[in-house]
C-alpha cells in the first residue's frame, strides 16, 4: 500500500504579495483523483488570483497550519520567519548565484533543518530547466511594449493586461484591432520569445525574415526574429556553437546594430550574463540614425543586454523614458526619447493562466519525482537537505557562512 503523504499550498509572505499560485483548484481536485494516496491543503490568502472560495468549492481544505504536511509548495521566496522548521519546501529562492539579500533566508533554512528543492535547478536530462513563467512574460511583455507604442503615437490604444479577467479576456480585446504599419524586432527564442510570437500571430503581425526586414519598408506591421545564432557570432570565424557561447561569450560579437535604424520596437527575449556583450551602447543612443521608440526589455537585466535598462518598472506604471543624450530617467510618452517596459513580475499580470501553465508543467514532469523514495531530477534540484547544503550547491558555503 503507498502511504499517505499531505501537500501544502502555502500563502506568498513576500512584499509586494504574489498572487500567483503553484496549482489551480482544478489542479489540486485532478491530482487527488488521480493520486488517492495525496491530499492537498491550502493556506488561506486574499491576495492570491484564486479566490479561497474557488478552493473550497472543488473541495479542497483550506486550513492555516501545514504542519501536517510533508511537502509544500510557494512561488516566492519564503520570509525566514514564516518557515516551518523541518520541512521540505519548494519555491523560487533566487540563491543559486549567491544573491545577497536572500542570504539570511537561506542561512535560517539550513538552522531549521529544512530541504529546499529550487524550481529553477529543476532540469530535463538535456539541462533545459522544466518550470519558468518566461512564456506569460512574453505574453505580457509583447502586449506592454505595444501598448506603450500606441501611448507615445498616439495612432491606437490597448488596455492595461492586468485590468483582464485572464488570457481569454485580452484576446478578445484584441478582435477588430488595426495596427499602423511598424517594425518589430524580437530577440531570443526560448519561452519568453515564444510568448511574444503568440501575440504576433494573435495580431496577425506578419513574420519576415532578418536580410529582407532590414532593407524593405511595409504597409502593414511586421517583425523578426534574432535567435542567439544570429545575434553573435565568434570574432574570428563568423561562426556560432550554443555551447561555446555560454562558455567564451567575449569571444563573441554583437550584430544587432543594423536593426537599431530600422525598427520601431525592441523585445528583448535574449538570455544574458555580464560577459556577453550588449545588443548596442550608450553611444548608439546619441546617433541620429537610432530609431527605435520603445524597447520592452521582457528579460528585464539592468544595465545588461540594453544599456538603457536603467531599473525595474512596476505593473501599475510600467514605462519610463530615457533621455538618448544622457541616459537620464524622464517622463514617458515624451517624443524625442526612448520609452523602457521593464517590468520584472510580467506574469503577475495574467496570474490564472500562469499558475495554470506552472502547474501543468509540475504535473507533466516533477509530480512523480516528487513521490518517489529517490529520484535524480529531485536530487540535483536540491539546495539544501534536511539542514545542510548538498554536494551539488557546496560551493555556497562562503555565501551562507562569509568569513
């Protein structure tokens, strides 16, 4: 007989509140039909996008203490003193570079003898990472840089995606609607880019390819794609090797420059690490011919692959202006300058289908690792276990214990 184990969903602590969740009450309902052995209880929240009364009505308990649970799972980081000691948790810790201001939580983590699986080491045997909410950024992000395009021209408007029930909600905003013509360049091609091609094709934004969108003009809106191969390219061969990339990124060049005087639009869907180089520089700001009006910097690094990502925007007020003479933060909307989308939590705007799509993933690819005595895919995911950093994540213990 398999024994009995209890999931917990807890509430996001962290400020400002998430309201994304890792399974939809239909989700949670489907797992305990399918896996008799699991229940799920959820904590109580008022800010999550699921209304408690959602829960209860597929009938899941809601109760506040989880400490009958074996397992539970978060979104956010978890505040040190909302930890339960002893416990396995999953979440999004945002410790695996040694980030400084969530070093006292995981020190704490390792004191209260917890196992913390991060979902973001979480991997397919090829090292591609299973969960990440890159494709509602993209959705989201492509939509925002838009909307911000219409504010600045004034030649169409779009409502605020959070201001939508969910994704079927903005699609149907989306019936009737004419864009002017305009020149879209999209960077990257992994769930980020993918969620920006579907509101291309959602808008019936025709798709063009590199050599022909830099030479000719169009009566209707358009865009292309720069994958990581065509982006760079070695310096001394004019050659491209994923894997040689990710290791010697200086050894490669940029060749963007050429689409900065033709396009009207920039999303940024590229992955980026301080080696490589940056899609353009402070100085390509200043030339006369740099004709891009909105850069939505869906990646969102500052100073990183756009130099002019100068910090996070918010979802209530999404968009600064950067003055090109001085990088200096402005108002945005302003006709002479470059308008920035740099919005770090994205999918908070569409949280139902993106907890929705979270926790398909989680269902497809990490629920039965996670029943099982023993599982690879669980192990290299762990940061810690019960109290102390496992082999694979030793090299933090300068960051949790500094000299």
């Amino acid at each position: 007989m398999e024994k009995r184990i209890s999931i917990g969903l807890i509430r996001e602590e962290k400020q400002p509140h998430d309201n994304r969740v890792a399974f939809t009450p239909r989700q949670c309902q489907w797992i305990m039909e399918h896996h008799p052995q699991v229940a799920v209880l959820v904590q109580p929240s008022p800010h999550r996008c699921f209304k408690d009364e959602e829960y209860r009505k597929a009938g899941i308990t809601l109760q506040e203490d989880l400490s009958s649970c074996a397992l539970l799972l978060g979104i956010k980081e978890v505040p040190p003193e909302f930890l339960l000691p002893g416990k396995t948790y999953l979440f999004f810790s945002h410790t695996k570079k040694k980030q400084p201001h969530n070093r006292h939580m995981l020190q704490q983590i390792l004191e209260k003898n917890i196992t913390l699986i991060d979902y973001e080491c979480l991997v397919h045997p090829d090292g591609q990472r299973i969960l990440g909410f890159g494709f509602f950024a993209g959705v989201v992000g492509a939509h925002n840089g838009l909307l911000a395009l219409g504010r600045k021209t004034g030649a169409f408007s779009f409502k605020p995606v959070h201001t939508c029930h969910d994704f079927q909600e903005l699609i149907t905003h989306y019936f009737g609607v004419k864009l002017p013509p305009m020149k879209i360049v999209v960077t990257g091609s992994g769930r980020v880019a993918a969620g920006v091609l579907e509101i291309m094709g959602l808008l019936g934004i025709k798709y063009i390819p590199p050599e022909e969108y830099l030479v000719n003009q169009y009566a209707y809106p358009v865009y292309t794609q720069l994958k990581a191969g065509e982006l760079y390219l070695r310096k001394n061969d004019k050659t491209y090797g994923r894997a040689d990339f990710h290791a010697h990124p200086e050894a490669y060049e940029c060749r963007f420059l050429p689409y900065v005087t033709v396009s009207d639009v920039l999303m940024n869907g590229i992955y980026w690490d301080h080696n490589i180089p940056p899609l353009f520089n402070a100085a390509d700001l200043k030339k006369e011919n740099f004709h891009i009006k909105v850069i939505a910097d869906i990646t969102d690094d500052t100073n990183g692959s756009v130099p002019c990502n100068l910090g996070d925007s918010t979802i209530d007020d999404p968009v600064y202006g950067v003055v090109k003479e001085t990088m200096e933060q402005t108002a945005p909307y302003l006709p002479d300058t470059v308008d920035m989308m740099c919005v770090s939590n994205l999918p908070n705007e569409l949280p139902r289908d993106a907890s929705q799509y979270f926790g398909d993933q989680i269902m497809k690819y990490v629920f039965e690792e996670l029943l099982k005595e023993q599982s690879t895919m669980i192990e290299n995911a762990t940061i810690a276990a019960r109290g102390a950093l496992t082999h694979h994540y030793a090299y933090l213990e300068d960051y949790v214990h500094p000299l």
